[in-house]
C-alpha cells in the first residue's frame, strides 16, 4: 500500500502542473512574450508598398494678393517627390504641395474677381524675376534637372480658380507632360482642366470650393469628378486667363 502524500506535497505538484500546461498551451498557439503594449492578436506582414505614408496637409489659406511679393522659402532640397498617374501626367508631393487658396476670392465675389470682365490674373500675378528664384530653388526641392525652361512653375490651384499667388504650398516645379519635345518650352494640359473649371465657375455649374479641391487632389481627374466631361486625357490648349 502506498504512503499517503502530504498535503503540502500535493500542492506543490498541483502548482507545477499548472505551470507546465499553461506553457504548453503558450507554445501550440504560437505565443510567447507579447511586445510591451502589444494586444496580443497577430496581424499578416505588410504587402510590398503597403508601408503607411504620412497624411498630406489640408488645403490651406494663403495671405492672398499684395501690392509687393517678397522670394518664398522652399522645402528643403530632395524632400518633395513627384507623383504619376497611369498615363504618366505629373502630379506634386501633396505635403510639399498641398494647395492654397487666396482669402480674396469666395463664392460670393465671383463677380468681381476671378470672373471679372477683362480678366483678374494679371492684377496679382507675383513678378517673373521674384518666381524664377522661386522655381530655381523648388527644383531643387524636387529633385527636377531637366531644362528649367521645359518647366513650369505651377500652381497647383490656379489664380484663375482663386488660388493664392506667392504661397510656397501652392507652387511646384511642374515637369513636362507625356509627348513632350525637349526644348519646346512647357507643353502643360492643366492649363486647359483650369480654363475648363474656370468657365464652369463663372457659370454657375460648379462651386469654388468643389473645384479647388479637385484640382488639388488630381488635376487630370478634376473634370470628371466635378461631372463637367466624361472622361479621356487632357489635351493641351490655349489658356484664357493664365495660371
């Protein structure tokens, strides 16, 4: 006949056992030490080029025309980096360029600026030999070493759409386009999404807020979005009123 095991005995093999089920169980689950502040659930790996980008900034609100434009700060050079549909057209980093508007134009005052009579533009167009320094230094932002003059200095929300003149978020050294012939200056489709949104505006089909943000997002999809054409690449055409 066996001894009788003591009490205490029979608790400490009691304690033991449960230690060494709850390690198994650990193992068959694939668990261990979870990180400190993990939740303990698995997740798959990211997929290649899954990896989580910062948030572009807002559209924001820009000082808006003045009697006098002083040279901008740029980005830091190699910090903005261009963007391509599937049709190769250009688009701006949107943290470098976001797009800003010109407190001067609103839904209410249409009239008496960007659908003015005889054209609003040149009226707060910042001057060339101030814009050149600019664009100089933005390519630098970007990265850009082609031929500055098969570039253009854009903004991204047109004057013609109330964007604001001389705010470095709503400038970018635009590249040349599909098809383009190297030495034949800019050849920019934008202009005429921005002509067409533009007339659209003054119109009265489309708000200015709807159209500012659409350009800002994707100008070659700005059109189709706000429902004024059903579809196709932009085509290059005259600009009415400058960007």
């Amino acid at each position: 006949m066996e001894e009788p095991v003591p009490a205490p005995a029979r608790r400490a093999l009691a304690v033991a056992a449960a230690v060494l089920l709850a390690a198994a169980a650990g193992c068959s689950s694939g668990g261990g030490h979870a990180a400190k502040g993990s939740t303990g659930r698995s997740s798959a790996p990211a997929a290649a080029g899954d990896a989580a980008q910062p948030a572009p900034a807002a559209i924001v609100t820009g000082a808006g025309p003045k009697s006098s434009y002083e040279v901008q700060p740029q980005p830091a050079p190699g910090s903005c980096h261009y963007r391509y549909t599937a049709d190769k057209q250009p688009l701006p980093d949107p943290n470098c360029t976001p797009g800003a508007i010109s407190p001067a134009v609103t839904q209410d005052n249409l009239k008496d600026t960007i659908c003015k009579t005889g054209g609003y533009t040149s009226t707060i167009r910042p001057p060339a030999n101030l814009t050149g320094k600019e664009k100089a230094e933005n390519a630098k932002s970007y990265g850009y070493t082609g031929p500055m003059g098969d570039a253009e200095y854009d903004h991204l929300i047109s004057l013609q759409l109330g964007g604001d003149p001389n705010d470095a978020r709503n400038l970018w050294i635009q590249p040349p386009s599909p098809g383009h012939v190297p030495g034949k200056g800019p050849n920019n489709p934008k202009d005429s999404v921005e002509t067409h949104l533009h007339t659209a505006i003054c119109k009265g089909q489309v708000t200015l807020a709807a159209v500012q943000q659409a350009i800002a997002t994707d100008w070659t999809t700005a059109e189709v979005k706000l429902g004024i054409k059903s579809g196709g690449a932009p085509t290059p055409e005259a600009d009415a009123d400058g960007d």
